[in-house]
C-alpha cells in the first residue's frame, strides 16, 4: 500500500535531457584531487607524502571516530598535499596525484564473516551517495536487529539528476545484490526497491530480472519532489512516520541510495574501494547532457568540457540539483563521493528578485514536507531569534527548497533557514 507525505511539489523535471543513450562515457583525468573531507564527521589524515607512488583503490587518508578512509582514483604519483578548492566546503586539505594512465589496481580482500563485511563497508569508504555522505558501515551498525524494513532508494526526485537512473538501466544486479548483502547483516523482512513513475527504462529493466531476486519487492511510486528524502521515503512506503529529531531505524527502517548498494557490491564481492561514481553533466548550458563514470578527484572543468563545454549566456553552475545544490565559483573543484550531478544553467532561466517580500500568502507551509512554517522561520532567522527558532524546529528542515520554489515574493528561504539552522547550532552549544 502507498501513502502520501505532507506538502511536496511538481517542478518541471528535465530527465529527458541526460538520457538519450544508455551509454556511459568515461573520464581519465591528468590530475585526481582527492579531498580528505568526503563525508559527514572527522576529516581523513594523509597516508601517503609527496613523491609516492599510488595504485587504484590505494588508501591515501584515513582517520578515528566518525570517519572512513579515502583512495586513490587514478595510479601514478603524488605532486602535492595541500588546500584545494571542494565543492562544498570551500577549501580542503586534499591529495594530488598525477594519472600515469596504467591503471594499476590495488583490491581488497573479500569478507566472509558478518564482521569483515562491516570492517570492509568502512575500508572500501562507502557513504551514503545520494548527498548526505553518512558513513555507510555506521549506518548499517546501528540499524543492526532493530529494523524490519530496508529500503533501496532510487526516486532520484530532483528535476535533471538521472545517475541513479542510468545505474538502474545498466547495472541493476549490482543494487540488488548490495541488498542482499545488507539483509545478511540487517536480518530485516522486507526489503523495498522504490523508484518514481518517470523512470520507465529502468522500471522495465527491474521487472525482466527481479524474478531472479524474489525476496526483493519492487515499489514504483507516483513521480513527486521531494519524495526521495528519506523520511518522506518511508512515509509513502510503509504509513510510518518519522518524529521530529528522530532517525528512521526509529520506525524500523533503514534506507541507503542504489548507488550506495552498488558500492557496497563492489566492495564485498570484487574487493573494490569506492573509487569512481556516476555523475550526471545536465541543464540548458551545458552543450551535450549526459552521464559518466568518473574517478573520485576530476575537476569539475574537465567534467564540463567532456560534455561539449559550457554555453556563452551560462549563469550559474551547481553541485546537485537546482533545489538542492550548492553553486560553484570555481571549476577547479573535484568531484567527491556526493557528487552526482553538475548543472549548468542558463542567465534567462535563473532571474531572483530585486526585492523579494513576504505577501503572507501561506503556500511554503502548504508545500513543506516536514510540516514547518517556513514564513516564521524566515523571520525569526532575519532576527536572530534561536529561541523561536528552536521552538519552531529549524533543525527537521531537510532544505529542500519546496519553500523557495513555490514562494511568489521570491524570499531565499532555503538559503536563509541554513543560516538559521548554523545559528541554532551554534547557540546550542554555548
């Protein structure tokens, strides 16, 4: 049975644009600018020095607590370990390697027991892939024997972004066979594949081999913004929902990103490190849309000039998508474990209001999935107000922008309740 989310929206969705050919085109960048700061928690410390010589799949950074350790993309030797340009962090510590374009791999040993998949989770540096780089062994720990549900999250719901997709119509068996692996570890009864009703390539693709995989169900869901939250995920999956300040295995369910099963595949049967990843190249000002495989460190410019280079009215280039992305300043930043997509927009398509004003008309709190009032919130970010904030609950925010899109007075109100969500945090902590 399907349910519905609060709130939610219909953008214009643009998926056609990257999905002409099935096709994947692949990047061997000159240089790979590998970050030590790839996913949520204590940044990686460098493993090797300058001069080294590396292999594929090589660890190159690692560190204690909340942290996973980062690898080598491309084989050859290390010209420099210093601060670079990331595409969300502004500027990091990262390692540079020069490709000598062997492509010498270096593979890990395949687990057998419940432990070593865990341990080899974590050592391949598996994260969540669909954005929100959580460590993947520390998810998949902490759900252990207390969920019943695991989900496969392939609604990839922002307008552009078809990674997922094109993972789907392409390497469906990898995903499935990553659940699999997570339902020895997870021991859940259910396991879910959710995918939206725009996806019709890779919902044919599932349905000719999922006979192989009866214990895996696969869930096709009416097409809807931002149903790929995870939260609003399971809602429509299962009835359940999550409360405020709570994590899903709180209802029981664990939800990981296909590409993050695949990973996990790759990982556990064929010894590979999280090294490469599916990036979507998209938008009107971008010369020829479509998806590569791109080792971890390409720059986001060679990523741009693979797909035809940039258009003369470009106005802006995201990191995401356009409800949730970061904009970029700088194309010498590096694709990192997140990153699924890069779109380029044009000037015409991205005009913001001189003078954009609150006309109380009360359609964000309509369109908002975690059931917020993002019209308060606004004002009492502008004001500085952390207590309201706080009793509002700034912090369920998952900005993802269904406030800024549907406001007619044009306020930037993502953009404003991220500021509000780092005061919060920072008052909370005095």
């Amino acid at each position: 049975m399907k349910h519905l989310f609060f709130g939610g929206i219909h953008p214009k969705y643009n998926k056609e644009m990257s999905t002409k050919t099935t096709e994947f085109h692949t990047i061997a960048p000159k240089q790979a600018v590998i970050p030590m700061q790839q996913h949520i928690g204590a940044p990686c410390t460098p493993l090797v020095k300058v001069g080294d010589r590396v292999r594929i799949g090589q660890r190159i950074g690692d560190g204690e607590g909340l942290c996973v350790p980062v690898h080598a993309s491309v084989s050859g030797k290390v010209l420099a370990i210093e601060e670079r340009p990331h595409p969300t962090l502004g500027k990091c510590l990262a390692v540079v390697i020069e490709n000598d374009f062997r492509n010498e791999l270096c593979t890990m040993a395949i687990p057998k027991s419940k432990d070593e998949i865990l341990h080899t989770i974590r050592d391949a540096g598996i994260v969540g892939m669909g954005g929100a780089a959580f460590p993947g062994n520390v998810k998949a720990l902490s759900a252990m024997g207390k969920v019943d549900t695991l989900i496969a999250n392939a609604c990839e719901c922002e307008p552009y972004i078809t990674a997922d997709d094109s993972l789907l119509r392409t390497e469906p068996e990898h995903v499935l066979e990553g659940m699999a692996i997570l339902k020895e570890l997870l021991q859940p009864s259910r396991l879910v594949l959710a995918v939206e009703d725009n996806k019709a390539q890779a919902i044919e693709k599932l349905h000719s081999i999922l006979g192989s995989y009866p214990d895996i169900e696969l869930a096709v869901l009416p097409t809807r913004y931002p149903q790929g939250a995870e939260k609003q995920l399971i809602q429509a999956l299962t009835g359940r929902e999550v409360c405020p300040g709570q994590l899903p295995v709180s209802v029981g369910c664990a939800v990981f990103n296909v590409s993050t099963f695949a990973a996990i595949y790759r990982a556990v049967r064929l010894g590979k490190a999280l090294t490469q990843r599916i990036v979507t190249v998209s938008g009107e000002a971008i010369s020829e849309p479509q998806n590569f495989i791109v080792p971890i460190g390409t720059s986001f410019h060679d990523l741009v000039e693979a797909a035809g280079g940039l258009h003369d009215r470009t106005e802006r280039v995201i990191s995401g998508g356009p409800m949730m992305g970061v904009a970029q300043s700088d194309l010498r930043v590096p694709v990192v474990k997140a990153t699924n997509s890069i779109l380029c927009l044009l000037k015409d398509l991205n005009g913001a209001a001189e003078n954009p004003v609150c006309l109380r008309c009360g359609k964000c709190v309509g369109v908002c999935p975690m059931k917020l009032q993002p019209l308060y919130l606004y004002r009492f970010t502008n004001a500085k107000r952390t207590d309201e904030l706080n009793r509002l609950h700034i912090l369920d925010c998952i900005e993802c922008g269904c406030c800024s899109f549907t406001c007619p007075g044009k306020l930037p109100l993502t953009e404003t309740f991220r500021k509000g969500k780092k005061l919060v945090r920072e008052a909370n902590k005095k």
